[in-house]
C-alpha cells in the first residue's frame, strides 16, 4: 500500500484526532496538572494516573489483536516486537526528557494539540523542541561510540 | 460538573483509542516525538504525510473541540523564557535519544509490556518528580 493512500492518509488524520481529543478532554494540555501530578510534596493531582491508565486499557487490547494479525488492516506491516536493549541513549534521554516535562508541564503531544490556544509561550516551547529534536541526531552519534577508545 | 478524573479516564480512552487505529488500521506505533521528530530530522522519507496527517489531526481535533469546552483551556503555561526554552530543548533532545516519550514509551510501549517503555516510563517519571521537587520547592524558579 502506497504511503500516499487516502485511506492511509485518512485513518492517520482519525487516530491523531482522538489522540488530540483525548489530549485536550483530560486535561493533560493544562501544564498545571502535569506538574501537579509530578509534585508529590505539593497539593498531588492525581489525574495524570487515570489518563495513563485510561489510554493503556485500548491500547492492550489493539496489542492483543495485533498479536493475531500478519498485517495492518490496510495490509501494512505492523510494527517489530519491542526491544529489550537498555542502553544509556534511552536512560540519559528519558532522564533529560523527565526534566524538561516537570520544568514546563508539556512533553510532545500536549504541546501540539494545544497550538490552537495555547499561546505565545506554547510556541517557545514548541520551537525549543523542535530545535532539540534537530540536533538530537548529532548526539546520538556521539553516543553511540563505544565509551573506552583502544 | 465531573471531577477531573473522570474526565482524565474518558481523554485518556480516547488518546488509547487513537493509538489502537494506528496501530490496527496504520500498522504503526503512536509516538508523538517519534512522529513530530522524524520529519524534524529528515528521517521520515515516504511516511511524511502520513505523519503529517496524523499532526494536523492532533491540532485541529482540540481546536474544534474547544467551544464545547467553553472556548477556552487556562493551559497554565509560565511565560518564563529561559523555563520555556530549556524545557523545550531537554524535552527535544531527551525524547529523540530515549526513541520516545509519554505517548511512545508510555501508553504504547508500557501497555505490550515493553521493557524499554518500562525503564524510560520509571525514568522520565522519576527525573519529572525530581525536577519539580528541585526546580519548583528548592530554587523556586517553576
């Protein structure tokens, strides 16, 4: 199936709507509870919890289906099973992610489905990270090479 | 008027159900920075609109959404420039070295019982709650 299918450009633009409906309903674009979730020697929100919860409960059941299936309903692969490779790239990344999600309440997702209204300092964010996104290539690389030389 | 978890569990089924399409009907996983940092970086080749589908979706979805929510979220953000743009950096730069975040990592990854989901999950998680005990109770920048 070509990668410029309409049904495969349409059911794209389908699972991005809920993903962004889903966004805004929970509350996960007000960075207050994205935060007020990580500060557990604050006033603790708890919302976070169920919105993980909440989206894990379809999302195992497609995993479920999947597990049947050789291809996508458009006849796509589906994807490879998850690696197990714990490698620093993944640890420092998601370390640095994690501390950049408490400093400003906003991980990728929230930030794009809140472009419409989230304002002038959502475009600063949103430009920092996709400044991190392009240089983010570069270090991998460097991380990538072994840590002693020969 | 129902208490914000309920509507956290009713976003977050319909941000599951979102990720259930397309991966059944797409055939690929719902990772925001996976999908926003590939056509970032050049590495999206011929899954570019289909990326670019799935975006114009997560924005316009909101935006249509929002009169029924009375025209307008308080999304809280702080107008700190220097926050803001640290936070955007580290959360570009983490995100695209760990291969994921909250949506890839944590909802897709961690619901197949992904080891890699898992640790980044505990990771970002724990950095997170750190960060927000030192950014926010110790220095008071946040």
């Amino acid at each position: 199936m070509s990668y410029l299918s309409p049904a495969r450009l349409f059911f794209a633009f389908v699972a991005g709507g809920f993903f962004g409906a889903g966004l805004l309903t929970s509350g996960m674009t007000d960075t207050a509870k994205v935060q007020g979730w990580l500060d557990v020697f604050g006033n603790w929100d708890p919302t976070l919890a169920f919105v993980m919860g909440g989206a894990m409960i379809p999302m195992a059941l497609a995993w479920l289906v999947a597990r049947g299936l050789n291809r996508s309903a458009l006849g796509t692969p589906l994807p490879p099973k998850p690696g197990t490779q714990i490698d620093r790239k993944l640890v420092l990344g998601s370390v640095l992610f994690g501390i950049g999600w408490g400093l400003a309440g906003l991980c990728p997702g929230p930030s794009i489905a809140s472009l419409s209204y989230g304002g002038a300092s959502l475009y600063v964010f949103v430009a920092a990270m996709i400044t991190g996104m392009f240089a983010a290539p570069a270090l991998r690389r460097r991380l990538d090479k072994p840590v002693a030389a020969e | 008027m129902q208490p914000d978890w309920i509507w956290g569990l009713i976003g977050g089924l319909l941000i599951g159900t979102g990720g259930a399409i397309y991966l059944l009907v797409n055939g690929r996983i719902m990772g925001a920075s996976g999908i926003i940092g590939a056509l970032v970086d050049g590495s999206a080749g011929d899954s570019k609109w289909e990326r670019l589908s799935f975006l114009a979706g997560v924005i316009l979805l909101p935006a249509l959404l929002l009169p029924l929510y009375g025209g307008t979220v308080d999304t809280h953000i702080t107008g700190n420039i220097p926050v803001l743009v640290a936070a955007g950096l580290l959360v570009g730069i983490g995100t695209r070295l760990a291969n994921g975040c909250t949506s890839g990592h944590g909802v897709c990854g961690m619901s197949r019982l992904s080891l890699r989901g898992i640790v980044a999950t505990c990771c970002y998680i724990l950095a997170g709650g750190v960060g927000v005990v030192i950014f926010r109770h110790l220095l008071g920048v946040i």
